[in-house]
C-alpha cells in the first residue's frame, strides 16, 4: 500500500469522524436550545426529500450523457452525485427554513 492509498483513507477516516462529530454537536445544541421541534421535522423531511430529486435529475443526466458515447469514470460520477447530493440537501433546507 502506498503513502497516498494511506493518506487516502486517512482522509476519508477523518473526514467521517468530522462530520458525525459535526452533526452530533449540532444536534447537541438544536436541542439545548429546543431547535428540534415539529417545524424542524417537517423542514427536514422537505429537503432529504427534495435532495434526492435533485440528486436524480443527475443521475438521468450522466445516463443521459453515458448515452451520447461520454466516456465516465465511476469514482469522479460518485464524487459529483455526493457533492450534488449534499448541495441539494443544503439548498432545499435553507429554501424550506426561509419558506415556512
């Protein structure tokens, strides 16, 4: 195994833990501050769900693509549907907090 196969999944490790430490404290303090209510809940099932429409728009777009002769590498597709996961999820919650 190399050094960047390693640092890799260091990477990917602390990456992880960050990230359910950040969501954790977040919901630590949501709830310390009574953030975590009905409107919460509604708002939050608005916006997975709107994040993974938006998540198969893409999806349909790389078949679509991958139809036309693109050539894809699995690695780079499963990095973008992540990232446009992810911001789709982040927008939606912020269009839904902003809406309700």
């Amino acid at each position: 195994m190399g050094l960047d196969q390693v640092i890799g999944l260091l990477g990917l490790g602390l990456g992880a833990s960050g990230g359910l430490l950040g969501l954790w404290w977040g919901r630590k303090q949501a709830a310390k501050n009574r953030g975590l209510d009905e409107r919460y809940e509604i708002i939050s099932s608005k916006a997975l769900g709107m994040g993974w429409k938006i998540t198969l728009v893409a999806l349909y777009t790389f078949f679509i693509l991958l139809n036309f002769g693109v050539k894809l590498s699995v690695a780079p597709v499963l990095g973008i549907l992540v990232l446009v996961h992810m911001a789709g999820w982040a927008f939606s919650l912020v269009y839904y907090h902003l809406k309700i």
